[in-house]
DNA sequence: GCAAAAGTGTTGGAAATACACCCATGT
DNA sequence: ACATGGGTGTATTTCCAACACTTTTGC
C-alpha cells in the first residue's frame, strides 16, 4: 500500500488529481542553493564564505547559500545568492551537484544543489563591511559547517577539471591580464608548476589571445603585454573529438 | 519582510527554531530522481524508457523515476528504481544534474534529480512483461515526456564525455569481452569510426585488460579472444594530470 | 574454398617537453 | 648597476594516425 503510493508517478494508469495530490502532499522536502564562489587574488585561489547562524555551527565558516523559492528556478536562486552578496550577476556559474543525505542539515531535510562560481575580484571589491564575509585560501579550507566541506571539495575538483578544458579562468581574471597572470592562475588552480615558454607558445597557439598593444603599469620590473580573451575566436575552435584517455 | 524570510538560513542571528519552521514550512517542493538507463545490445547503444501516465502526455515515452521518499537520500533513491525497474542492483550509477524549472511538471513544481545508470543487458534480460518497459536505441531518441528529452541529452552528453575518459564502458559489456565487441560499443556511444590496429594497441597499452585465453564461440568467423577488465590494475595506473586542453 | 573477422608493425607528422640567454623596466 | 620578471627558439621525445596483409574459423 504504502509502496504503491511511493510508486507514485511512474506507475501506469494514474489520473493527473493522484500525481497532482502526490506532489503536493507530505512527500516534499526544502530546496536550497549553495555556491562555491572562486575568486583570484594575490596569486592565490579564494573562496568566499560565511559565518554560519547556527549555534551548532557557531564559529564555523559555511557556504552562501538560501531556500529556493517556490517560483524560482534552480539557476535563478544561485545568481540571486551571488547577487545579494556580491552585487554581481554577469558571471560565469554552473551547476555542479545536488546533496541530499537526509541528515545533512540539522533543521530537518534540507536537499541543496551546490553551484559553482567564479568572480572577478577587482571588478567589485565586495561589501564587506558586515565581518560575516570572508574571502580564504581555497588550498587550505578545513572545517565548515554542515556538509559544507564535501560541497567545497567536490566543487574545487570539478573546477580544476573544468578549467584544463574550457577557458573558464578568463573569469578570474581582469579584462586586460599579462600572460604572468594567466599562468600564476593555472598554477594556482591547479597546484603546479608550469613551464613559462610552453605555456606561451600553447596558449599563443590557441590563437584567442588578444594582443592589446598595451603593457602593464606600475611593475616593480619589465611590464609585460596586456591580453584580452576572444570568445568568438574560441567559439570557432574549440574541439569537439579528445580521444579515449584513461 | 518577505525578503528577510527568504534569505532565511544564511543571514546572521536566527535561531534554530526559526529555520527550523523555514525549512518545514511552504518553502518545500516536491522532489524526483529520474534514471536515464543504457544497454547495449546488437552493436547498439540502448536507453529505457517507459510510457508516461499522464494524458498529457499520451502515447510519449518517459524516464523511470519517482518521487524521493522522505527519509531517503538521493542515490538510495535512484538505486531503489533501478532495482524496481531491472531487478539489478550492482550498477555503475552516477547523479548527473539537477533540473528544476518552475514549470517543467504539470502537476506542480518537483525538481528532479537526473541519474545516469548503465546496465548489462545480457546479465538479467529485463523482465519486459509489462509492454510499458521498452529498449530504444540511444541515436534516434526523438520526443519524449515532461523534459525528460532534455535529460535525456544531457545525460548521454554526459556518458559520451565519461567514456573516453573513465572505464565506464565495460559496465556496458559481459564480464567476458572480445576487442571487437569493446570497439564496438565505443563507436557507438561515440558515433565514430576508429581504427581495429589503433584502437587495440592503445587497450593493450593501458594494460588493463586481462586476457582470459578462452575465445568466442559460436562466431561465424574466426573467433577473438576474450578478456576482462581489472579494475585494480586501473586504479594504480590511472593518471592524475592531462593537462590544459580547449 | 570462400566469406568474415582476427591478429599484427611500421612510418611520418604533430605535439609536448626540456632547456638558456638576452631584454626592458624600476629602484 | 642590479634585481626582477618579460620575451624568445631549438632539439628531443612522445604520442597519434594512417595504412595492408596473413591467419583462423564456420559454412
């Protein structure tokens, strides 16, 4: 009986009142966003947290995330967190996994879908006037609050894959970068070293790579050339076929 | 005022019985897991689909999924409709995205969970009774319920991506497998041609395969030897760094 | 013996890597 | 002048793609 119920929608031959009284019934549970916001700066990869409100979690630091809201899309809850808290909403976001272990969150169930984001720091200097907005080291986070810490972890993996295949990092960066600054990126990301030679001539060779005739200002040395990311030129190139590569 | 509730768990000084009563008041949605399930049979790359119950969509095939059920999180869930559907449970699953627009169920709001599952068709010949449980091949999936067509795509984007980069595919095969039977569900996930010559010296490389000098029979040819996939030899030979790569 | 697929090596080109010196600027 | 990072080229190696013939089995 019970399991007929919960056979609920799949199940042949039920009318649209039973799905309908189905969904709207017990069997529902809170919706919430979480996003992992990436920022660069001083060459080192940060992330953006929180306080935590909760007195079980008091003194941790979590994640900024919200209820979604009954009228809301998945996507629009994650760029309205990112724009309430950093006044930002031309960025790139993505959607990277959905947490659902049922005593994730101590208020009762709780089902998050964790976002993952990337900011310009220099382009908006945050409001952090409130000291409950943090950026830290994202190569050295430990305790959050919640299940937080899997959340981040998961989504600084998903980044360090992302970002060796699509030009994601662009979005850390300002829109006039040196190739010094691109690479200190990679290298921050992706905890390695580069060759400073190869990494020019791949990226030279990538052929997206804006030259703006323009050098850097106040360098305590040679000033490199400034750069733009051409996404229209990516657009052309980007390859579709990689190989079986285990 | 309605603002200050929705930004409920994450703004600072609340009290737990005050997100308490957030999460288990209306701000709830109902919540699915849909399961996008692969075969292979007859070189040929295979997806179940159901008939939707719903008139609406009448005479559409769907996804096999069900509502989540209140104490249990989202993997449990998915594994719980494979089981019922399949009757396997020892099963390469992977959750693969979140779809959660407003409006994309007609009795009302659930967000689903989209799970890619992939089965071994010969190892338990469905129990296809019911002619509600149908095979269809994966490259010429046309409409389909709800959104699912858009799941659908996603998670066969998602499969054709993993491939060639985990060893996903023997999920797909018998645990005995010739080279010729591994090539060809490649090139039918991938819709592409490969080389025989290529393609066996780069399995034979990766030296993973174990060859388990028996050979096909019943093959109206000159039958191939058959091996099997040693998951712990990957394990130790998988690479951690590819490198950047648009 | 014929059809059908199994099995097997070599070669040329492309891409990745490793590596060292001179240059431009600020101090 | 010197310290700092910018900018460049080449040789080597590794990987990938292209390609054809002989072998084994079922019929």
């Amino acid at each position: 009986m019970a399991d007929a119920l919960n056979n609920s929608i799949l199940k042949s031959i039920k009318t649209f009142k039973t799905i309908q009284s189905e969904v709207q019934s017990i069997n529902r549970v809170a919706l919430s966003v979480d996003c992992v916001i990436f920022g660069f700066d001083e060459n080192k990869l940060k992330v953006l947290f929180i306080r935590s409100d909760l007195k079980k979690y008091q003194s941790k630091w979590s994640l900024l995330g919200d209820l979604v809201k009954p009228e809301e899309c998945l996507d629009t809850s994650a760029y309205r967190i990112l724009k309430q808290r950093t006044g930002l909403d031309d960025v790139y976001m993505e959607q990277v996994h959905t947490f659902g272990d049922v005593h994730r969150h101590p208020a009762g169930r709780v089902v998050t879908v964790a976002y993952c984001s990337l900011i310009n720091i220099q382009h908006h200097k945050l409001k952090i006037l409130d000291n409950e907005l943090h950026w830290h080291d994202a190569d050295s986070v430990s305790e959050l609050a919640f299940d937080h810490k899997e959340i981040f972890d998961t989504c600084f993996l998903r980044l360090q894959k992302r970002v060796q295949e699509h030009p994601l990092g662009f979005s850390l960066l300002p829109g006039k970068f040196s190739l010094r600054e691109l690479q200190n990126l990679y290298e921050a990301i992706l905890s390695i070293k580069l060759d400073r030679r190869n990494f020019r001539k791949k990226f030279f060779a990538m052929d997206f790579l804006v030259d703006l005739n323009e050098i850097e200002k106040n360098v305590p040395h040679r000033p490199g050339r400034l750069y733009k990311f051409d996404y229209d030129k990516y657009e052309k190139k980007k390859k579709k076929w990689s190989g079986i590569d285990f």
